[in-house]
C-alpha cells in the first residue's frame, strides 16, 4: 500500500482517486470519433451523477457504442475529454479497469466454458470480486449452470454478459443494449436488477433503443442521432418541454360535431380518426368536464375514455422527423 504525502501549499489528495459524493462519475465534454469521413460521434458532452441511470437513447448508427466505448478506455477519442469516477480514461484506463463493469453489445463468450467457468475467469482478472453463485442467482442462469457458453439462447447468453459486467463489484456500470433478444419476462427481471444497483449506490449508463425501457428505467435521458446527443433531461423534462398538451380520448359520439368538440374547455384541437376522438388540451380535468357534460345532455356517456400523454417516441419523431425504429 502507498502512502499519499501530501506536499506543503498542495491540496489534499484523496486516496479514493478523486471520486468525492458530489463529483459527477462521467463527465464527457465534447467526445469525437471519427472513421475515415464518418463523423460517428460529433462533439458529445454530458454528465452522470452518482447513483443515477442514465440512458443514451438512439436508432442504429447513432453512436451509442462509440460513445460508450469512448468512456470505457476501449476506444481512444479523436477529440474531446472524458473523466469517468474523476480519472481521465485516456491515461488511466489500468486503474479504471478495476472499478467499471462493462457489458459488450457483442460479447464474445469462450464456447466451450461453462457458465460458472466463465464467471469464474473473468473473476480472476480483478483484485476483487463477486462469488460466480451469486451472480447465477442474480441473473438467473441456475439451471445453466453448468452448460457450455455455446448452447445458450440468446437472451441466456445476454444475461450472461451482464453477469460479467458485474463480476468485480464496480462502481459503475456500462451496459450496451442489455436487454435486446430478451423475452418481456427476462426484461423486466433484468429491470428490476439494474434498478436494484442504484439501491446500492452504484451508477449506470446503459444504452438502448427501447423506448420502455428508458421510460421505466432511467433516471435521466440522452436522445442520440448521428453522433449528437439531440436532447437530454428526465423523460417528463423531454416530453413537457415539446407537449404540453395531453389527449383525452374516448370512441367517437356521432351526435358532437366537430364544432362543438373544438369548444370544449381546454381543447386546441380534435383529431377524428378511426373511429376515436382525441381531444388536445392543456386542461385535462377542464376538457373531462365539459365533454362530460355535453354528452350527459345528449343522454350518452363517453365510452372508453383515455388520457394520453406524449411518449419519448413523440420526441424522438419532433426531433428528427423520424421514427425511433423504422
Ligand atoms: N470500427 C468501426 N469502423 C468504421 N465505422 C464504424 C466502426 N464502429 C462503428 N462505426 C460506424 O459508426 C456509426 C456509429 O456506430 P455505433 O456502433 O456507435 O452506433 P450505435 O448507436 O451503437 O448503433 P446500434 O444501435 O446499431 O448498436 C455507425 O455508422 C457505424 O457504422
Ligand atoms: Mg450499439
């Protein structure tokens, strides 16, 4: 063990390697990759506190990876900085290597090791870490314990890679598309367990283009497309900032013209589609009222009523004119 001597007018030096509570544990300023004249990530900046999951959001190509790998030391930037849990990635990736968890979009997995074995090697080439039994529970890879990497399916074989991200206990945890090829139940469990990490203290920037899953998941958003982050906030932040308005929506009612509709309290517009009304309005409880009562007056009741908010796919087409998954 080394002693820190501090020397005399310097300041203290903090034997954690610079990560204080308040310090964010990324801190990405205006990151830059370029292959040949592709510009794949073009002047990314932001920020993840601790304890905080925070999501890049993208269609294919946007530079999720890139931007990732940037952080993770695997990658060397052409431009820009990066200083993940207070240590510049560029110079001191050895001794980050110790503290992240990192999970590949395109993990290659050893064929012919089993499961536990895997687990069990790349424990090996940590200082520290997490017993391979409790990772398999985590994960939930029990009964496969003892099968070769090579037979697993492909959500197995994801959970898996994730299992890996956490096998030196870090701090921070990267995760590329972790849920991608998983089935709805895997999904959620894998939910509930990246959820279960910021109980814990610990951070995580996971990628994805699932639009739940950013939803449910992540504390806040980045939305990426050809390697810019476009915008970025809490989903409320993202979808109030460019909606205000929600729709309310019920089974058409012949008997309401349009007029009447576009008079309710509230109301901005009517879309009439399908069968189905939907009422804009800034004013939900001011548009139910009104609507309730002028079909109380025709004797009728709005059947199937919904009150609709803008989602972050919403935002995503108001940004980029384009749909998240075409
Ligand atoms: N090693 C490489 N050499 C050349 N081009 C690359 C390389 N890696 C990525 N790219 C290109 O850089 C762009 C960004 O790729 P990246 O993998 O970061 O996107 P992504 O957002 O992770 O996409 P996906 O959702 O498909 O995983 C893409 O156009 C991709 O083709
Ligand atoms: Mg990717």
């Amino acid at each position: 063990m080394s002693t820190v001597t501090a020397r005399p007018g310097s300041a203290a030096v903090d034997p954690r390697a610079g990560t204080r509570p308040s310090q964010p544990v990324i801190q990405a300023r205006d990151l830059v990759k370029r292959y040949g004249e592709l510009v794949a990530v073009d002047g990314v900046s932001f920020e993840v506190e601790q304890g905080e999951i925070f999501g890049l959001l993208g269609p294919n190509g946007a530079g999720k990876t890139t931007t990732v790998e940037m952080l993770e030391g695997l990658r060397k930037p052409d431009g820009g900085s990066a200083l993940v849990l207070g240590l510049d990635v560029a110079r001191q990736a050895d001794v980050l290597k110790e503290r992240i968890g990192v999970q590949l979009q395109t993990a290659a997995l050893y064929p012919l090791l089993t499961v536990e074995e895997v687990i069990d090697l790349f424990a090996s080439f940590y200082r520290r870490s997490r017993p391979a039994r409790e990772l398999i529970e985590a994960l939930d890879l029990g009964e496969r314990r003892l099968a070769f990497t090579r037979d697993l399916s492909g959500g197995q074989r994801q959970r898996l890679s994730v299992a890996l991200a956490l096998v030196n206990d870090p701090e921070l945890i990267f995760l590329d598309e972790p849920t991608t090829g998983m089935d709805p139940q895997a999904r959620r469990s894998l939910w509930d367990l990246i959820a279960s990490l910021r109980e814990r203290g610990k951070s995580v920037l996971l990628t994805t283009h699932y639009m739940e899953e950013a939803e449910q998941l992540c504390d806040r958003i980045g939305i990426m497309d050809h390697g810019k982050v476009l915008e970025m906030g809490t989903v409320e932040d993202l979808i109030s900032k460019r909606f205000r308005e929600r729709s309310v929506r019920f089974d058409d009612i012949g008997e309401l013209p349009e007029e009447r509709l576009a008079a309710l309290p509230g109301v901005v517009r009517v879309v009439r589609e399908d069968g189905v009304v939907a009422l804009y309005t800034p004013d939900v409880a001011a548009t139910i009222g009104g609507l309730l009562q002028a079909t109380e007056a025709l004797g009728r009741e709005p059947a199937n009523l919904v009150i609709r908010r803008a989602t972050l796919e919403d935002v995503f087409l108001d940004l980029t004119g384009r749909a998240l998954r075409d």
